[in-house]
C-alpha cells in the first residue's frame, strides 16, 4: 500500500524524535503505562479518544458504553505486551439502512500496537487501526504519545483519519464486509486529538479531551445521516470511578449537549480470586528409613511374595484417588515402579505427576529407587516422566525447576512388560446433569440471543480406548427460535422453519452452495428432547508418537457418520502433524435418528506448532463441509494457570459472493477454566466461540475430543510450563 505524503512525514519524524527523546533520558526502566479508564470503544483511552496505554498483558475485559450517539458492547484482549485487540457490536441510532429501524447494528474490529513503551522523556507511542474490517462506520486510523506529566496526570496527543478527523470514510452499501479497506488507512487527511486524566485518588479518575469526531455517516448512494445531535463543542469530559480490581463505572458528556454512562470489567487471567487455590495441600514426601531399621525392605526380597504387589497396588490407588486421580496400571520390581495415571481433577498435569510422585515415596518398599510416571488420555499412555526415588526426597522443599531438570520426558509405549491393570478401573460409567447456556451476542439482526436448557451426559468406557458417549438435552427458555436462513435478494427476511423443511431446494444458495451452516437457527428452539450427541470412540496408540481415533455415530447436532484422525506427536517435540477424513450426512432438525439428504466427504491436514511463550499455531488444509477447499490458520496463547484465548480465520476457494456477508470465516475462542474462578481444582472449562455470522463457506466439523487436545497436556511444552505446581 502507497503511504499518503503526511503519514510518511510522520513516520519519518515523530519516531526519530521519541527515540531521541527516550535516549536523551534516563535508562531506568519504568513501570508499564496502564490505561486508568477505558474508553467508549473499548480500549484504554480518553472518552472518544485513543491514548498510547495498554492493559497488563493477557487481559480479557469487557465495556458497555451508552449515549445518544451509540450504544456499544466491547470485548477487549491485551494479546501481547504491546497489542490490544477489541470485538465492537454497536447500535447506532439516527442512521438508517434496509429495516428502516432509525438506527442500525454494526460489528468492528480494532488492532492497537504500542510501539514504545513510556521511559524517561519519551512519552508511550502507538499506532491504532479502529473498524478496520467490515463497511467502516467507525473506519480510522491513529498515531497516538502519552506522557505522564505527575503522578497522577497524563497528557495524551495524536493525529487521527477517518472517523477520529470528522471525517467519516463513505460506506460502500454493497459491501459485504470482512475484508480490510487498505486503501483508505491514513488517507483522507489528518487532525489532531488530545485528552488530560486526573487520577484524584485509587478510585477516582477525571478525564478532558479535544475531540474532532462529527457523529455524521456518509453512504455511497449519497444518503448522509446525522448519528443524534451535533455536538455542541470539541470538549469531552468524563469521570470514572473503580471498585474492586477488575470493575469501573463511569459518567461523561460528549459536546456538552448529551450524556452518557459505560460499565467496564477486566480479568486478568494472573490474579485468580483464590490465587493460591483451596485444594488441600499433598501428602509430604516420606523419606526411607535407613537400611537397618529395613534390611528386607532395602533387599528387594519382598519382590517375590506373589500378594506383595497387589496390596502395594492396591493401597496406593486408594491414596492416588482421594487426590483425584485414577491408577490404571502399575508394572512392580524391586528397584523401579511405572505407574499409568489419569488426571481427573488437575488443570496443569504436572500437579498431578508431582502429587502421584508424593504418593509412591509413601507406599513403594524402599529399594524401589526408579519411579515411572505415565499419564494417559482416553484409556492411552500419552508420555512418561522418570525420576529417581533420591531425586523426589531431596529436593522437596526445592524450586520447581530442579526436580523438572532430575527428571527425563520420554514417548510411552502403548504397552509395556509387567502391567497389572487395576481392578475396578474397566469398564467404568459416567454421569453428569448440567445446566446449559448458549448465547449470541454479534448478531446484526437479533442483538443479544440466549437459550437455557439442561443437558444429562453420560459415557461408559468399556475397555481402554473404548468409550460410548451420548447425551440428552432440554431446553427451558429463551429467545432463540427456528427460522430458516436469509432470503435471497432480502435482506433481513427468513424463510419460515415450516417453508424451508418443505422445499429441499432451499438447502442450497442460489450461488450453488450447499447450506451446511447458515441454516443452524433449524437446530435451536426445539421445546422437545434431543440429542446433540451419542458416539462410540475408539483410540489406538500404534507406535509411541502415533495415535489414531475413529468416531462413529451422531457426532454433533448437525452430523453424523464416522471420523477418523490420526495424529504423530513425540513427548518431546513441539511440532506435531496429523489428518483427518470424515464421511458425514446431514441430521434432521428435530436431532434425533433421523437423516437429511445432504452428505460429503470431507477432511483436511494439519500442523501444530508450540512456542515456548504460551502460544501455539495451527495450519488446516483441506476440504470443509460445504465441499469448498482452503486453509484455516489458528493461534491460541495459554496461560500457566490455563486461560486460553485464540483467532482463527478461513480462506477458501469460494468467491465473496458465494460466501456471502463476511467474505470469509474467522472468530475468536475463549477457554477459561472452572477453577480459575472457584479456587477448586478441577478439569472442568467455561468454553466459547465468538463469530458475527454463520456461514456455510470453510465450515468445520465439530467432533468431540480431537487428538491433539488429548495428548498436548503431557508433553513437553505445555507440561512443562505448568511445573511450577509439581510441588503443589
């Protein structure tokens, strides 16, 4: 993209001149610049202006701002130490489109990048791209410094485009959004913003700013509307007052004729409410006595009592399953012990390694000197972790990190000589009744959707690697009905759940595309039972870094048939490489045993790759439900304490116009984990998905327990990021 003239002036002055600023102060590190109040947009700011703050990093907030102006949900994301990302559904009342409602829903996307932090002189710069996606209602650009001039004031200034110089980019109404309008980013000509916060004491702050934004939307067949009253001035003023450490509510002005109010959340997944949990705390290690006080012990001799292993066994299963974990296996000498676990209770796998470890120096006869822990998934080793007995007494009161370098990560055989499976271990059943949620909140058409129900789930493992999974849900209440998808050409009208079941040949676009997602509204608001889910899973390990499942039944609310993966990934690598093909038909609306005529054959090849930061990429390529070919690139960072948050997008080979509004899939996921909250240890996740729309174009299979996820917890990277609770 050709730069316009004033933002090559900038770029080739104002960052000269801060580094200057920067080097000609002193070296001191200084604390990082937080926002002290947020924004109506969503992210650290002024009231409608940008600053150069940022947010501790990894947090996940939320804002809800209100004005005659707009009403605007934010969900907020400080991705990296210097990137914050923000997801905007607004209303926006006084313009106009198909409905003719007097206002319109809009979805936007903002990316902010502080390239220097504040140091000495040098003030925080960054640069910002706001509603860079999409048909560009909110379309701007900034270069933004902040400087704090006292401890309690910071003075912020910048040069804005777009929206942020009053003048609003045209909105193209034939725009299906979704692609990036390059052409317009610092274009247009430039004016300057500024704003001034006071933070009077911890919980009260005040804020002033200049701001050039006219509140006017222009659209490309010449309709331009006014977004509520002129404002009467540039002057903005607000105040804020926080309580608690993750909640703010505040009041402003905008012109001095309108007044608005914004709610603000942040969590940060570093400070859990209960940061040192409430699990109990671990058996201690118990040293071995000394060879006299235990000569047959130390011997080995009671190895060949025939009933010594059992009761062994035995005794420390019991023990292993009052800290929540099952022992499946054991293999018993006089000198080493391996021991196959399954974690049922702990986010971090090394909590349950290091607690399983405590466990065998309390019930293993002292000349057991090797201890082999291997944890399993699905009824399969997944890896092994050795350590010596001498090890696990000696540094006990010793940092996580010397244990983790005493010890050797290793690929488990799905075998190994001298297994006794414990008894009562298989087959093992399963139950479970939960309340159930689902929620959309992008909708442009619908707002804030919501559906409550109950689910009963159940599974049965009837031998390792063999398990029958169903479950039966009911729902209750809400506002999310069956409808079928937009009519062709009418924007804002469905066919009726009744017209679209009688006529097969609404199943595809008008562009020729199989409807495989955008008819999902037909799978809600069902008041009877229905099934969502019941499969027969069988996992095989065939090699000690190879693993296959095979799925077969009704795999998700919308598909059943069969799947197949198989995945290669060593205990010790943090690449891993796998493919999947599935053979699926189209299920019934009502989601019970009955079929649709629509099936494919579909799958694709994937590669994994761990960073040692916390964040992993996955590349798919393949062949998606709607019969499209493309890629899906995902990255997800994952905290110690186990928050994840990702993107994703998807290209495939359909045109704009065959995928429809979008132009082409992405979303973000959010995986947070139950304990984080409760302070109680436990597996158990609160998962999302957030996507504006759903659309048939580089659709997924939704299968349960993939591979990779399965397996990832034991091995190197993500084990070993989460060692500092070996000891816990």
């Amino acid at each position: 993209m050709r730069r316009s003239p004033l933002a090559g002036r900038l770029m080739a002055t104002t960052l000269p001149i801060a580094l200057v600023l920067g080097s000609a102060g002193t070296t001191a590190v200084a604390e990082p610049m937080y926002g002290r109040s947020m924004s109506t947009y969503g992210l650290p700011g002024g009231i409608d202006t940008p600053t150069a703050e940022t947010l501790p990093d990894g947090t996940l907030g939320a804002t809800v701002s209100w004005s005659d102006y707009a009403r605007r949900s934010n969900i907020v994301f400080q991705a990296l130490p210097g990137l914050t990302t923000v997801l905007r559904y607004s209303r926006i009342d006084g313009i106009n489109d198909y409905r003719d409602n007097g206002y319109i829903t809009d979805r936007s996307l903002d990316l902010r990048y502080q390239v220097l932090d504040e140091q000495g002189w040098r003030p925080a710069l960054a640069v910002g791209l706001q509603d860079f996606l999409g048909t560009g209602v909110y379309s701007g650009e900034y270069i933004v410094a902040t400087k704090t001039v006292t401890p309690s004031v910071r003075v912020s200034a910048g040069l804005g485009w777009g929206v942020l110089a009053g003048k609003p980019r045209t909105i193209d109404i034939d725009d299906e959004g979704g692609t990036p309008n390059v052409d317009d980013w610092f274009r247009g000509g430039a004016r300057p913003f500024a704003s001034v916060s006071w933070q009077v004491n911890d919980r009260l702050s005040l804020v002033a700013e200049y701001s050039n934004t006219d509140y006017v939307a222009r659209y490309s067949n010449g309709q331009v509307f006014q977004q509520g009253d002129e404002p009467g001035s540039s002057l903005n003023l607000g105040a804020y007052y926080s309580f608690g450490r993750a909640y703010q509510v505040g009041v402003y002005s905008i012109g001095g004729n309108s007044f608005g109010a914004q709610f603000s959340i942040a969590l940060n997944p570093r400070e859990a409410p209960y940061p040192s949990g409430l699990e109990k705390a671990p058996a201690p290690v118990r040293p071995r006595p000394s060879p006299g006080a235990d000569p047959d012990g130390w011997s080995g001799v009671w190895a060949q009592d025939p009933t010594a292993q059992p009761a062994i066994q035995a005794a420390l299963g019991d023990a292993m399953a009052d800290e929540g974990q099952i022992l499946e296996s054991m293999a018993l000498s006089s000198s080493r012990a391996e021991v196959r676990l399954r974690n049922t209770r702990y986010i971090n796998q090394a909590e349950a390694v290091g607690r399983t470890a405590r466990l065998m120096t309390r019930a293993l006869p002292p000349s057991v000197e090797t201890f082999v822990i291997t944890s399993t998934a699905e009824g399969l080793p997944t890896s092994s972790v050795t350590l010596r007995r001498s090890d696990v007494e000696r540094l006990e009161n010793t940092e996580a990190g010397q244990i983790a370098a005493a010890s050797v990560l290793s690929d488990a055989p799905a075998g190994a000589p001298g297994l006794v499976r414990s008894e009562g271990v298989y087959p093992r059943f399963r139950w479970s009744i939960k309340p159930t949620l689902n929620l959309g909140i992008f909708s442009a058409e619908d707002g804030l959707t919501h559906e409550v129900g109950a689910e009963a789930r159940a599974s049965y493992e009837i031998a390792p690697g063999l398990v029958l999974t169903g479950a039966l849900r009911q729902r209750v209440f809400g506002n999310i009905e069956r409808r079928g998808p937009g009519i062709p050409g009418q924007r804002g009208e469905y066919y009726t759940a009744e017209e679209y079941e009688a006529d097969p040949s609404l199943e595809t676009t008008p562009e020729g595309v199989p409807r495989v997602r955008s008819d999902t509204r037909m799978y809600s608001g069902n008041d009877s039972p229905v099934i969502p889910e019941l499969t027969l899973a069988y996992y095989a390990k065939p090699t000690p870094a190879v693993y296959t499942r095979v799925t077969a039944g009704l795999l998700e609310r919308a598909y059943g048939g069969v799947s197949a993966e198989v995945l290669w990934k060593p205990a010790g690598s943090p690449l891993a490489l796998g493919a999947e093909v599935n053979r699926v038909r189209k299920r019934d609306f009502d989601q019970l045993f009955d079929f649709r005529d629509y099936e494919v054959t579909m799958g694709h090849v994937s590669a994994y790759y761990e960073f040692a930061n916390g964040f992993t990429a996955q590349v798919d390529v393949g062949k998606y439900l709607a019969g499209d070919k493309g890629a899906t690139v995902s990255l997800t960072r994952e905290f110690a304490n186990g928050w994840r948050l990702g993107a994703y997008a998807t290209k495939t080979d359909l045109s704009s116009e065959e995928f429809g509004e979008g132009s082409f899939d992405k979303g973000v996921t959010l995986s947070i984990p139950l304990g984080w909250a409760t302070g109680q240890p436990s597996r158990e996740r609160v998962n999302a998905n957030l996507r504006s729309l759903s659309r048939d174009g580089g659709a997924q299979l939704n299968v349960r327990d993939r591979l990779y996820d399965q397996v990832r917890e034991s091995h190197s990277v993500k084990l070993y990021e989460g060692w500092g609770r070996f000891w816990r």
